[in-house]
C-alpha cells in the first residue's frame, strides 16, 4: 500500500522511490545532510526518555535517604512517571496528528526539561514526585510525536527501516546506558546529577530541533474523540497503576484488583465507543490490520519478556553471585554493546527477509538464548555464561524491536502515523510495566531465590517462543488489509 503524505514537506530525503522504480531492485539508502540531522534529533529525545526509564533504578536507596522516603514509597519514583508516560500516549499521539506534530514535540521537550529541573531541585517526596510525575507527561507526548514525525519524514521501505533501526538501537542503548551511568553518578556526584543530566539533556535537543524539524498534521481536522480519549486513558493508568503496584504489593490488595477491574472495564468500554462514533479517536479496522495487531503483539511480548530478565538477572547478579553494582553494570554494558551491534544490522536482515521473518525469527532467538540462562548456577564462571547468553538475547531483542515498529507502522496512511505509532510505543510502555509484576515477583516469592530465578527464566523463554509460533502464524495469514 503506498503512504499518501500531502502535508509532510520535503525534508531532504533521498530515497523516495518512483511509481515507476523497480521493486526488486531498490537503490541504496543514502540520506541527504538535513536528513541525518532530522533524524539524530529525534533520537537523541528517543534516547533521553530511554535513559530516564533506568537512570535513577539504582540511585533509589540514595534518594529515599536524602528525602526521608521509605523502603514502600520509593516505587513511586518509578510509578509516579509509568503512569502518565504510558496512559497519554495515545491521546497525544492523535492531537499530534491533528494539530501538528512538531510543535506538540516541542512543547513536550519543554516540559520534560523543566520537570527534570523540578526532579533535580526536589525539596520534598512531593516535590520530587510532582516532578517524575511531569517528566512522565513530557515523555508522552515526545515518544509518539517523535516516533511520528519520524515515519512521515522517511519514506516506507528501507529509509524507514534505517531510520527505524537506528531509533530502536539507541532506545535499548538508553535504558543500558542509564543502568551504568545511573550508579556510577550517584557514587560520585549524587543522585540530584542524574535528573541533572537529563534536564540538559532534553534543553540541548530542544535548542537544535525548531530549527530542523518540519511541521506535519493531518490534512483535515477531525473532531477530537473526547469519550475515547477520556476511557482509553482511564484504562491504561488504571491497568498500569494495578500491574505497578503489584510488583510491589501483589495481586491480593483491594486498590489493586479494584483498579485492574475499573481498567479493563474501561478499555472494553473504548472499544464500543470506537466502534460507535464517526470520527474515532482509534481507527477499529485499522488495529484489524495483521501487521498491526501482530506488530503489535510481537511488540509486547519482546519488551514484557526482556524486562524480566533484566529483573532477575539484576538479583541473580548480586544476590547470588555477590557482584557490586559496578561488575553488575559492566555485564549489562556488554549487552548494551551486542544491541548497538545488532541495531546496526538489523535493516539489512530486515530487507533480506522481511520483517515479518525478523519479527519473528528476533522473538525465537530471544527465547532460545534467555533459555541458555537456565544454565547459570552459583559458581564463578557463571557470570560469563549470564554476560554471554544476555547478550545474544538483547541481540534478538533489539532485532525483534526494529522489525515489530517496522511491521505496526507499515501500510498506514501518514493521517494515522501518530496513532499508529501511538500504539507502538504504548505497547513498549506497557510490556516495559507488565513484565516485572506477573513473573519477576516469582523470583522472590520463595524461600530460595536461584530456584525463583529458574523458575522466571524457563516460564520467560516458553512464552517468548510459544508467542512466536503464534504471530508467525498470524502474519503469514496475508489478506487485503495486512
């Protein structure tokens, strides 16, 4: 299906085929200057929220200290930005598309700047979570507008892929990147640098990006879906808020199961709404689409999966094999190492064998190699086959992560790019939420916890693998609206 753009303005790219271009025989990908910086703009903001998903992680009991936060409370420092930052996706996503991407990317760069100042300046719990809170809503609003922006300015086919790629490479680098910097700017200048970081961070893109990026909105200005937007965002920071919480608490809590409840009751309630209005805020047929939906679920299962290997692995590391958080972060180093290998290969393969074929051959890879961990006892050597069998899985991973955006995107009218993309990184927040609280707890709910950890490593590979019999199944089911 060819992508109608009227409203995207010509930004330099150089690979734009024809009507009259050979398929089969496709020129190389070469961007033009303006191009590359376009696209080093907005994944350097990819990056940053990347970041901010894992820098603090380990900077936690230093900041509880600091502001006179329990044990109990300090997952609000994660929870307090997973809620926002995942449940306004969506809707940020569709007022992108209908007012302009670029100045909603702009304005939520802006926001993320100034609450990370807030973060880092924090007096008080309140004020500090206030801040995480914000940088969550800044977060929603750059994710689906970047992502946007990026697949209208590269066309469909292997500049897309490229332009994918690289976004996905430095996504997975920052949350590696974040585990490492994270630890090692606490032990040196404290944990007020590292919301400092990020605050620069966000300001230095900001001051580059007005200047590059091209204005892109939906040519037509349909009317905002109100209902859908107020049930579908309901939905997701409920479900989040249930599944954050029981990471913590378990499934057993009143507010918990209330809230699950109240989520799922309200996304039910999304869909009939969609399926009822004339201008919907989600397009129904669209999410029928297999690449979608099938994108999309490849999507959730790689990001739940990989998270909760990073979770025991992180326990497993220092528990048992009494590594100090440097060791930790060097091993997670190396992973971030083999995705940013793999990132820069995955287009190739991707317009080797498709990405239907990547999507799922990345998923059986991940799985077979996040199998191998079972391997990993209490001896020394361990730790080599842990550094090893990681790696090559976050190699999987990171393929599976490209090929799932590049599937969920494809095919898509530029109207609907923020929405669909919407969708995308919707599901990389909520697999990045629901993996750690249904099989990471598993891990320390016994009594002896290297049985915890098989036991959360052997249920993670079997899911990965069953979910990629399953969606190539799917997607090899082709019809007119795939």
């Amino acid at each position: 299906m060819a992508i109608d753009s009227p409203a995207v303005p010509d930004t330099g790219s150089a690979t734009a085929l024809s009507p009259s271009s050979p398929s089969d025989s496709p020129a190389p990908v070469r961007m033009s200057a303006r191009a590359k910086l376009i696209l080093m703009v907005l994944c350097a903001a990819q990056f940053i929220v990347a970041l901010d998903f894992s820098i603090l992680n380990v900077a936690l009991p230093a900041l509880g200290a600091d502001l006179g936060m329990g044990q109990a409370d300090l997952q609000w420092a994660v929870t307090a930005f997973a809620l926002p930052s995942g449940g306004f996706l969506l809707l940020f996503g569709r007022i992108g598309d209908l007012y302009g991407r670029r100045r909603l990317f702009l304005a939520g760069l802006a926001l993320f700047a100034a609450s990370s100042v807030l973060a880092t300046l924090a007096w008080s719990p309140a004020a500090f979570l206030a801040g995480r809170a914000l940088q969550g809503l800044g977060a929603a609003v750059i994710v689906p507008t970047g992502m946007s922006l990026l697949t209208t300015t590269f066309a469909e086919g292997p500049e897309r892929e490229r332009a994918l790629g690289i976004s996905g490479t430095l996504m997975s680098l920052g949350f590696t990147v974040g585990m490492v910097l994270g630890g090692g700017m606490t032990d040196t200048l404290g944990w007020r640098s590292t919301m400092g970081l990020l605050a620069v961070a966000a300001v230095l893109v900001l001051a580059v990006a007005p200047g590059l990026l091209p204005e892109s909105r939906t040519p037509d200005r349909p009317r905002l879906d109100l209902p859908g937007a107020v049930t579908v965002t309901g939905g997701l920071l409920a479900v989040i808020y249930a599944l954050s919480t029981a990471g913590e608490r378990g499934f057993g809590g009143a507010d918990v199961l209330v809230t699950l409840v109240l989520g799922v009751a309200l996304l039910v309630a999304f869909v009939i709404v969609e399926s009822r209005t004339e201008q919907p805020l989600v397009s129904l047929p669209m999410l029928r689409r297999r690449t979608v939906a099938w994108g999309n679920a490849g999507g959730l299962v790689t990001f739940s999966m990989m998270s909760t290997v990073i979770f025991v692995l992180t326990l497993y590391l220092q528990e048992v094999l009494e590594l100090s958080s440097f060791e930790t972060g060097l091993v997670f180093g190396v992973q971030g190492l083999a995705s940013a290998v793999a990132g820069s290969y995955a287009p190739k393969v991707i317009a080797r064998f498709g990405a239907h074929r990547t999507l799922v051959g990345g998923l059986l890879g991940q799985g077979v190699f996040g199998a191998a961990l079972l391997g990993a006892g209490t001896a020394g050597w361990s730790v080599w086959l842990a550094t090893a069998a990681l790696s090559l899985a976050s190699v999987f991973h990171l393929g599976a992560i490209i090929a799932y955006g590049v599937t969920a995107t494809s095919g898509v009218p530029d109207g609907e790019q923020g929405l669909a993309t919407g969708l995308v990184t919707s599901t990389q927040q909520v697999g990045l939420t629901i993996g750690i609280p249904l099989l990471g707890v598993l891990a320390t709910t016994g009594d002896d916890l290297m049985s915890g950890v098989h036991l959360v490593l052997g249920l993670d590979a079997a899911i990965v693998v069953a979910a990629a019999l399953l969606i190539g199944a799917g997607l090899r089911r082709r019809s007119d609206s795939a």
